[in-house]
C-alpha cells in the first residue's frame, strides 16, 4: 500500500505524482509539479510491478530529515 506522501519539500506543495519507468523492471519517483517538477529519489530495486516500485519511491520521498534533524546535523540547535 501507497504511503500517504509528504509535502514537497521545497514549495510545501502538495500536487505530486508518481512516474514509471520500465528499464528491464518497473522503477519510481514522486515528483512535485507545482515546483518546477523537483523529482525524489528513484526506488532503489527495480520491481517486477509498478505498485512495489510507487510503494518504494513513496516510502523514499517521505524519509526525508525533517528541518530539526538537518539543524542537528549541521551543528545548529
């Protein structure tokens, strides 16, 4: 089952979609179109049907950090 996704990261849009790609195996990545299309992460396997690919893709896109993690991360508090 899909993940419910997370807003873009970048414009806090929420207009995404899931694109395909079949290169020996089905891949994905969430892409924002109401930003310039900012594409996620691509799923990490190819897969042998498209839901298992939206499911990794989905999974990827909402694994971000989220701002207080990054502020951690780069020494800030």
């Amino acid at each position: 089952m899909i993940e419910t996704l997370k807003p873009c990261p970048f414009c806090g849009g929420s207009n995404l979609d899931i694109h395909y790609g079949d290169i020996e195996g089905w891949i994905a990545h969430v892409e924002c179109l109401d930003c310039d299309e900012v594409r996620g992460p691509m799923s990490e396997y190819k897969y042998d049907d498209k839901p298992e690919a939206a499911e990794d893709a989905s999974r990827r896109w909402n694994s971000r950090p989220g701002v207080v993690e990054l502020s951690k991360a780069e020494g800030r508090s």
